[in-house]
C-alpha cells in the first residue's frame, strides 16, 4: 500500500483509525479534566496541611509517574475486573469497565493524574503566602483566599501542568491495553493503533500515525513551555 492509500485509509471519516484519534483526544481531554478536578483540590489540602503530616499520601498521589504502565493496568484490572475489588459488585449493577471506551478514560485519568497534581502543587506552592495572610486578616474566607488570590495566581502552572497531562494522555499504551484492550472502533487507541499496524506489517500506517501523534504532542508541548516562560 502506498502513501496515498495509507493517507486515505487512515484520515477517512469514520474509519478505525480516525476513530483511534478521536478516541484518544477524547479520553485525554476527559483524563486531564478530571485529573484537574482532583488534583487541584489534593494539592491545596497537602499545601496547606503539610507534607510530613501526609507524606505518605503525597508519595501515593505521585506513584504512577514511575511505576511502569503495565503496573498500573494489572492494579486496574485486580480492581475492577470482574472479580476485582470493586469490579464484581459493578458487574452485579451490569456495569463493566474492563474492554470498555470509559476503562480507556480510567487507564488515562491514573496515568496522567501525577502530572496535574505535581504541577497544581508547585503552582499553588510558589504564590506569595504574605498575599494571602493579608487577604485573611481583611476578613476573606479560605474559598475567597483561594478563589481570588491563589488560583489566579497559580494558575499558568496549573494550566500547563494539564496541558502535559493531556499530551501524556495522547501516548497511554500500557494501562489501557491491560484493562480496556485493543478493540478497533471501540477501546483501540492512537498509540495501541501504532502498535497494531506496526506488528501486522504496516509500516506506511504506522509511520503516518506515529507522525500525526508527534505533530499533536508537540504542539501541545510548545504551549506548556509558553506557559511556564515568564511574561517580559
């Protein structure tokens, strides 16, 4: 198959692989969302709590930014499969997460989750604590001291923090192959597309689909990167 075929097979609306790239656009988006929810808030209950008090929380919060993806997938499936955890009572309620479009968003939300937090706790770290002392003594609430002081603030960090998340989100392979699988048109993502075309030979395929995540990671990563420099 030659270039112009792959480019018409890959890029053609509806197909497996478009539907690979939406999918993966989806769940980053949504993974980031959520990441972003969470993480914020667990990042100004460690600030303001301490972090020797909840080392220990902070450490687990962090966790998925090392452990290898198939790690996290094998811990996902031991929760939520059919005999996990939490699994075998979702499977009572019909609800099944394991080879599903939401355990792709659930893989992608635990792998991209350190990410925000990290970013949400270094942003809301680096804000002038003597702001908001002096916002408190003028008789500001905690939400008010956080709402109008330290988000504003804190909040080009936190935004390129899920700007990263949402690119970490484009590459997730390990963790979503464990618990959602690779199932064209419904679980395959960007990346397990690559993989796939590239163990059936199809190179063509796998080059245009590796340059298209590139070209999106990239652009992603040139705004964080304008996030984090300084305004001069």
């Amino acid at each position: 198959m030659d270039m112009l075929d792959s480019l018409a097979l890959i890029f053609a609306p509806g197909g497996p692989r478009m539907t690979a790239i939406a999918l993966s656009m989806k769940s980053s988006f949504l993974a980031a969302a959520i990441s972003l929810l969470i993480g914020l808030a667990s990042a100004w209950f460690i600030n303001r709590s301490g972090r020797r008090r909840l080392s220990f929380v902070d450490a687990l919060f962090t966790l998925p930014l090392v452990l290898p993806p198939t790690v996290i997938g094998y811990y996902l499936i031991l929760l939520l499969g059919k005999q996990g955890l939490l699994g075998g009572w979702l499977s009572g309620m019909g609800v099944s997460l394991v080879f599903s479009p939401a355990g792709v968003i659930i893989a992608a939300t635990v792998v991209v989750f350190p990410l925000t937090y990290t970013s949400c706790k270094a942003a809301l770290a680096g804000v002038d604590h003597n702001l908001e002392k002096a916002a408190r003594t003028l008789g500001a609430t905690e939400w008010k001291v956080f709402w109008r002081i330290s988000l504003p603030l804190a909040r080009r960090g936190i935004l390129a923090g899920v700007l990263l998340s949402f690119a970490r989100g484009m590459g997730e392979f390990g963790a979503t192959m464990m618990l959602a699988g690779n199932i064209p048109g419904r679980t395959q993502t960007l990346a397990v597309a690559i993989y796939a075309d590239f163990q059936g030979g199809h190179d063509t395929q796998a080059t245009i689909l590796a340059l298209t995540a590139s070209v999106i990671c990239a652009v992603i990563l040139v705004s964080a990167n304008l996030l984090f420099c300084p305004k001069t």
